[in-house]
C-alpha cells in the first residue's frame, strides 16, 4: 500500500515541479554597499521555485566573494548575519555562503525578496563584491520516508540485491547502513565497494541544473592568473600577450560545440584575464545570445572539483546519482532520469532562440526528448516547457534537471574504488582553492571521477542503474559539472 501511496503522490506532484517556461534564471539585481553599516543588500529572484513540504523544496544557494582593493585576490565572504524581505534564510553564516529559502506559504512559481548581508568580522578596505545565485534542490530523503532502490534488473554493472541479480537493492526506513554481502538485505553488486553507506552520507542539496558557461566565466574571472591558466585548456601561462586559441575551453579559435567561454586576442602578460561569452562569435560579450545559460562543456574532472571546491559544494556519489534520479519511484528496468526508457533524438537544426535564455527546441513536449551527450551545449533545463511533464522535460523524480542527457554528469564511481576509500561526504568545498587553481579538499583524491548520464545522438543511452566506467581525465566536448552539499 505504502508504495502505491508513494507513486501517487509523485504524480500528482509531476505539474508543480517539472514544469517553468524558462530554465535558469535566478536573478541578483540593485546591490549595494553601505560602509558604514557593513551591510550589503541586493534583490534576488528566480522564476521556477516550488516547495512541496519543508522536507522538499528548491532554494538558491548564494555565494559571495569579496576584494579589498589592496588586494589581487578574491576570497569567501567573512561572517555575516543574513535576512530577507519576503523570503527566509537561516540566521547567519561563517562567511562565504547561505541559502535563501521560500516563505513557508509559497508552493510554486516566481519567487524573490530583498537580501541584507551584515557582517559581523573582518575587515574591508573599499572592497569589492561578487554575489553568485544557484539554484539547488533540498529534498529530506529520510524524513521524506520513501523507499530508494538501485539498481534495476537489467542493466549491466548494476547494483543489485545480494541475493539475486535480477532484484534491485532496496533500502527502505528506518534506512539501516547499507552493508556489502550476498546475503538478501545486502547490496550486491560484482565490484568490490567501500561500504557500509549511512542515510546520513546522502546529500540533502544537489544543484537542480548543471554548471552554465556563466557561471564559469564568473568562476575564472574571480582568480588570479595561474588559477587561470590551470582551469583553461589554451597556454594563458604569465608572459602570454597574445592569443589565437581565443575560445578557452577547446583551445579553438570558434566556439567549438557551443563552448563560447573566450578571451580578447590581447591580453595583459601578466595579471588576471577578463573571460566573457561570445557564443555567437561576432566579438562582442555577453550578449543575450551569447550562451550564459548553456551547460558548460569541456569540463575535466579537475576543473569540476576546483569550481565545486570554490562553489562550497562537492561532487556527488554514485549511489546519489541514481539515488537523486528515482528518488522514491517505482524501478522501471533500462529507466532514464526522467523515469521511463522513453528516448528522443531530437533533430540538430530544430533550435530557436539559439544561445538566449529562451533557448527552446522544436521537438518540446516530445516524452524522452534530451540534448544528446555528443552534439553541443545547450541551455541547462531546455526541455522544460510551461505544461511539459517529467518525462518530457527530462527532469528526475526531485526535479533535477538533464541527470540523463545534456552533458554527462562527473561522478565518484563506486567502481575505481576498490577499497580505498571514498571521500568524506562532510568535506564540502570551502571557497578556497589552490595557488595553482587545484581544489584542496583532502578527502577528494581518492577516487577519481567519472561521467555518467549519457545519451548518445545514435539511439542509445546510459540508464541510471549504469555503473559506468568511462573515466575522463581529459578536458571533454560532453562533460558538464554538477554540485551536491
Ligand atoms: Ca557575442
Ligand atoms: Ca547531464
Ligand atoms: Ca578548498
């Protein structure tokens, strides 16, 4: 009975989450700073917010970096009290980020509010902010009660219950630790993985879309010179004046799979470097056409931890991929994010709007339509529509967007493991990454990540329940970035 519950609720729940007429468009406008109250205040809003419960809900997580202006460095926020007009936040915040939350009487829709940032330590000499909104999704995976399998009978390298190959693992309340065997109750699977896994080591927040090239471009504009040089793929190495391979990403002089992520073809020999987006190649950036709401493509794995690291979040577990991409739904065998096996390859000259934040497909509302991995990079959430479904706009049982399809996702593979550890779900990025542009974290060297979530342009695709075993060091025309905390 409790399962036939569960499945309801998700479908009644299907028109409040993963329908939005646009994508991605959490706003930060009118900042200001007063000096000497130390406070900082800007609006902020975002068009697609929904909260189902208090255990269930999307919310922006805010980052905010300062300079001094006797400084060539920009650092994480020092401590500082948050509220909000007309939204809620918690009380304070040891420097660096908060999360902005809808009022308790919100359900779906356009939400924002004023913020008052006071801070409460430090020291400013004339300093400079950057304030960075993410949309996250919170979901209480405990409180919510559902049962989560993995695994889905099928598919290969799956995980599976100890007892039979056939059955998916499920864990269900009171979630007790999840323990390797061959035993039924104990996870089965044929490779040798690191557990036992408690609830608690499950993300509560996963970033509802992948990193966009805005949000990258605002990541390598806040770092010094060598960071920069290590988080591109062209030699922007000091004494560097001129540059040919101006789109950065590719080390290309076009935007090559809609990476337009680029610099001036002079830039100063030594000192930060100015990056823009001219994904229509005409000169200008920053146009509205010029793809800052599209995936950020030719991520390596290095450059996804240093962002993640600087971002305050980390990458995720595998067990959270598959985990965040059911949720409490039923197992459909060969399942895709959006939970069916529904695939659409979608036609390469159907795009409107190219590169704006209304970047829409002709094939919209089509169920299992996706960005194929190995075309370009489109905006996050595309196939979103103002009545589309799940399964139609591609979104996961919590409401996460592009987990299958778009780029793939980079995640800490249970496979490579064997035996060593996993890295430390409490040892989330700290806004502070390396001289060298190298996240810090000690814990996240110890596996490697990998891509999954693939959706290939030829018809086939990578099912949740894929362990995947596609390791990419390299920096990747499909590989995309995604946050958990
Ligand atoms: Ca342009
Ligand atoms: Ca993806
Ligand atoms: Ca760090």
């Amino acid at each position: 009975m409790k399962k036939r519950y569960t499945t309801c609720m998700a479908t009644i729940l299907c028109c409040i989450l993963y329908s939005s007429l646009l994508g991605n468009n959490a706003t930060i406008s009118n900042p200001q700073y007063n000096k000497q109250t130390r406070s900082l205040t800007f609006d902020i809003g975002w068009n697609n917010g929904f909260r189902v419960s208090t255990e269930w809900f999307d919310y922006i997580h805010l980052v905010i970096k300062v300079k001094n202006s006797n400084e060539n460095t920009w650092n994480p926020a020092p401590a500082f009290t948050a509220t909000a007009i007309s939204l809620q936040t918690p009380n304070s915040s040891n420097g660096g980020f908060t999360g902005v939350w809808h009022s308790p009487g919100f359900t779906s829709g356009t939400d924002g509010g004023r913020m008052i940032i006071q801070f409460t330590s430090g020291t400013f000499i004339n300093p400079s902010f950057k304030i960075m909104a993410i949309e996250m999704v919170y979901a209480d995976h405990e409180d919510l009660g559902y049962t989560y399998n993995f695994g889905d009978g099928i598919t290969r390298n799956r995980l599976h219950d100890g007892s039979d190959e056939g059955l998916p693992f499920s864990w269900a309340p009171p979630y007790p630790d999840i323990v390797v065997g061959d035993q039924s109750g104990e996870l089965g699977s044929t490779f040798n993985i690191p557990l036992p896994f408690a609830m608690s080591n499950i993300h509560k927040s996963m970033m509802k879309y992948e990193i966009t090239q805005g949000m990258y471009v605002d990541f390598l504009n806040c770092l010094t010179r060598p960071q920069q040089d290590t988080r591109t793929e062209t030699d922007l190495s000091i004494g560097v004046s001129e540059v040919t391979e101006i789109y950065v990403m590719s080390a290309r002089t076009f935007p090559s799979l809609d990476n337009g992520i680029r610099c001036a073809s002079t830039i100063p020999s030594s000192g930060r470097i100015t990056f823009f987006c001219d994904g229509n190649n005409n000169g200008i950036g920053n146009e509205t056409d010029d793809g800052l709401d599209r995936a950020c493509n030719y991520l390596g794995s290095e450059d996804t931890k240093a962002i993640l690291d600087w971002l305050h979040l980390m990458p995720m577990l595998q067990v959270e991929y598959e985990l965040w991409s059911r949720g409490g739904g039923q197992v459909v065998p060969g399942e895709y994010a959006w939970g069916s096996t529904a695939y659409h390859v979608i036609d390469v000259n159907g795009w409107n709007q190219e590169g704006t934040s209304s970047e829409v497909h002709n094939d919209l509302g089509t169920p299992g339509a996706h960005v194929s991995t190995n075309f370009s990079a489109k905006r996050v959430g595309a196939f979103a529509g103002a009545t589309t479904t799940r399964e139609q706009s591609g979104a996961s049982f919590y409401g996460i967007m592009d987990l299958s399809g778009s780029l793939s996702e980079s995640i800490y593979s249970l496979l490579t493991t064997n035996g060593a550890s996993l890295p430390n779900p409490q040892d989330l990025g700290d806004g502070i990454i390396g001289i060298h542009g190298n996240h810090n974290q000690s814990s996240w060297n110890n596996t490697i990540l990998m891509a999954t979530g693939k959706m290939l342009s030829y018809g086939s695709g990578n099912p949740i329940s894929l362990l995947n075993n596609v390791i990419e060091t390299e920096r990747s025309s499909s590989q995309g970035a995604r946050g958990v905390r």
